[in-house]
C-alpha cells in the first residue's frame, strides 16, 4: 500500500534517512509535502511503532482533480467513508479535516474547500447512516488531510491519529518551552552519537529532559512508540496484531541500560522534577544523570553536548541570548574535552558561540526561525 509520511518542516532528509533504515526503501520527496513510500503491512507497523522523526502516518483514500466545488463535493461525497469511520464504538466517530497547497485556477479557496468537503462527508454518512459525525477541533477521532495542488486534490487518511511525536512520556506543560520529541531525537541523529558512541552525552540546559531521553531511548533502541495505543483500522486487516508483535520483537531487542551516560543539568529544579518523572514514565531512569547546577558550574569533560539553550523569545528574558552563546562557545572550546556540540538556536545566532558551524537545519517552531547547529569541536 502506498503511504505519505509527514515529519515537522525541515526534518524531512533525516526521516527519508531514517526510513532507509527502518524499511530499507528509499521514499520519494514531494515538493513542499510528505514523503512517499510504498510498504507492506510489517514495514508499515515499523514506521508506526519505530520511527523517532515522522510526525503522522497518512494513507491515501482518494486522488482526483477539481477545478470546481462542485466537482469536490461530488468526489469527497463519492469516498467510502463508512469503511473507515465506525459508528459502533463509543458513538460515532467525531472528525477533523486540515488541508494544505494551493488551489490556484480553482474557483474556490482553501479554506472554502475545507467547508465543503466537511459538508460532503457529512451528508454521505448521514445518507448511509442515517446519523452524521461530529466535528471535533481538538480531540477527534479520526483525522483526515487534504493536500491540494492547483486542480489535483487527495485526501487521506491519519492512520496515526495522535502526531507520533507525542511519546506520552511527558505531562502537559503549560507555559513553557518543551522541545518536540521527533527534533529532539533529530539533533541526537545530528550529533552522531548513535554511531561514534562518545563517552559521554551532555545536555547542561536539560529542562524537561527531552533531548536526553530520546537519546537514551534511542541507543537502547527503546521503540518510540512504546506508550501509545494500539492503531486498530478495519479496512487493514491484521493491523493491530501485527503492530503489537512489531512492538514485542523491537521491545525484545532493546538494551537493558544505555551504553553511554547520560548528563542533564539545569537551573530549574521545578523541570528536574519533570525530567525524572518523564524519564521513570518510559523507563529510561537509571540512564540519566540529572544535577541541578547551572551551565556556568557544571563540569563538562569528553564526549558530545545535545542541548537547547534558553533564549529571550521562548522562555522571557533569563539571559541574554548573544552573551550566552559566546559564553558556551568559549566554554565548549577552552574548558572541556567536547568533540562536538549540537544546539538548537535561533537562526541568527548561528554563529553567535563564535564557531564554524559543520552541519545545520533550519526550522520554524511557530514564528520563530530555528536553527539545529552541530559545531565540531576536534582539535
Ligand atoms: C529551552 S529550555 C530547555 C528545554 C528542554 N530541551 C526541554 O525539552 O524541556 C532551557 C532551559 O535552560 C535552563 N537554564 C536557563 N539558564 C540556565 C543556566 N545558566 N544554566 C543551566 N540551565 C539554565 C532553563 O531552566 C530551561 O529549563
């Protein structure tokens, strides 16, 4: 079956890498889209369970072209949508449609087109069913997106339904600056770390801990999905057997304990706490060293340093971005044994620790221009 895989913007060559790996395909990049691979029902269980970086797992349920709302009406209203939506369990199913591309030379907007093919599903299933779906903005239970390219639209269907970065290893926070799981574990695949196993893993701004415990979960090829529900789809039969036998064998596999230590310091004793608890929660504890020290008194001898500094915008004023950063190239350079350093920053300070950057992505997190820098430090 053919599959779209979407990972936040800017991760995308790390996840087609990291799909290589998983499946040992290569899957096609669309402009400005999702990757494109076509798999069997164990590879798809190996993406949906085993992937540190894809956001959302999307099947295709239908691909036309319409220039009209008319047109797209008639071809959402002709999807068999009672295949895919369950009226048995709990109640009906409740929905939310999200659409991106364009829809230039259409006579109608994206957004336009959102309300009518909401309409069109609506009136299908209550024509077959006689009762209709509920819209749910925030918590549906099934997730449909639509991409549109001028006159050619295909929707499809989240066989995900929670975004896979959501590990469900961390509590809600509210007013602070968490690090997404999948660029997390995108700055450890950056680091190189689960190739040159350094001596040890540093993050001396650790807060939640995020980047950490996808690193221990990683190197002791914990899979990522080890939380989350079971995905059940009746039009893929077999699915959740084969997903809890793919869990299972990945589960089997993993390390006992990480191979390398791992270091979190922070400031905040308030996200130490939390740190200690998300990392209990998926069972990576004992990997973790956590210190309640600032950067400026930490210790930080050989190995690499993964770590996500505070700047002014996301978490109020604590410092001063600039002097921070020339504070920690200085550090990095003069007082440690580093061999390499990876910090997500924004994008214009990606030179502000006064070093050559070696490798970068850049990615916007809301408004923000983000940049994942790794500076080799080997002397
Ligand atoms: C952007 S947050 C890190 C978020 C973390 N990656 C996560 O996913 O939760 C930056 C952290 O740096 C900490 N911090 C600020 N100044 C510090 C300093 N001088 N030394 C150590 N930690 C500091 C803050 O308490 C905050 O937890």
């Amino acid at each position: 079956m053919k599959i779209l895989i979407t990972t936040s913007p800017g991760l995308e060559q790390e996840l087609q890498k990291e799909l290589l790996e998983l499946c040992g395909k290569t899957a096609s990049f669309r402009p400005q889209g999702p990757l494109e691979l076509e798999v069997d029902i164990n590879e798809l269980c190996l993406i949906l369970a085993g992937s540190f970086l894809a956001s959302r797992v999307l099947y295709p349920v239908a691909e036309f072209h319409a220039w009209e709302e008319e047109v797209l009406f008639k071809e959402i209203y002709a999807i068999d949508w009672q295949n895919f939506f369950d009226k048995s369990y709990k109640g009906m199913d409740t929905f939310r449609i999200d659409a991106h591309g364009r829809t230039g030379g259409c006579d109608y907007t994206v957004q336009q087109a959102l309300l009518k093919s909401k309409d069109a599903l609506v009136d299908k299933l209550r024509d077959q069913w006689g009762e209709r779906p509920d819209v749910d903005k925030e918590n549906p239970s099934q997730h449909i997106e639509m991409f549109f390219s001028d006159g050619k639209v295909e929707v499809s269907l989240d066989l995900s339904k929670e975004p896979l970065h959501r590990r469900g290893y961390r509590a809600q926070l509210i007013g602070e600056a968490p690090l997404r799981e999948s660029r997390a574990a995108c700055m450890v695949r950056m680091s190189e770390a689960l190739l040159t196993m350094p001596a040890k893993i540093y993050d001396p701004f650790c807060g939640g801990g995020t980047i950490l415990i996808e690193a221990a979960m990683m190197l002791r090829k914990i899979p990522p999905a080890l939380l989350r529900a079971v995905p059940n789809w009746k039009f893929i039969p077999g699915l959740a057997d084969s997903y809890r036998k793919t869990v299972a064998d990945l589960k089997a596999r993993a390390l006992p304990s990480s191979p390398i230590p791992l270091l979190g310091s922070d400031i905040s004793k308030g996200a130490l706490i939390r740190s200690r608890a998300a990392a209990e929660r998926v069972g990576v504890k004992t990997d973790i060293i956590l210190e309640h020290k600032s950067f400026q008194d930490q210790e930080i001898g050989e190995g690499v340093m993964i770590s996500n500094p505070p700047f002014g915008e996301r978490l109020g004023d604590e410092l001063d971005a600039q002097l921070l950063l020339s504070e920690i190239g200085k550090k990095a350079k003069f007082k440690t044994q580093l061999s390499s350093m990876t910090l997500l920053l924004p994008t214009e300070y990606e030179t502000a620790a006064g070093l050559r950057p070696t490798r970068k992505l850049r990615w916007k997190a809301g408004p923000l221009a983000l940049s994942a820098v790794k500076y080799d430090l080997r002397r």
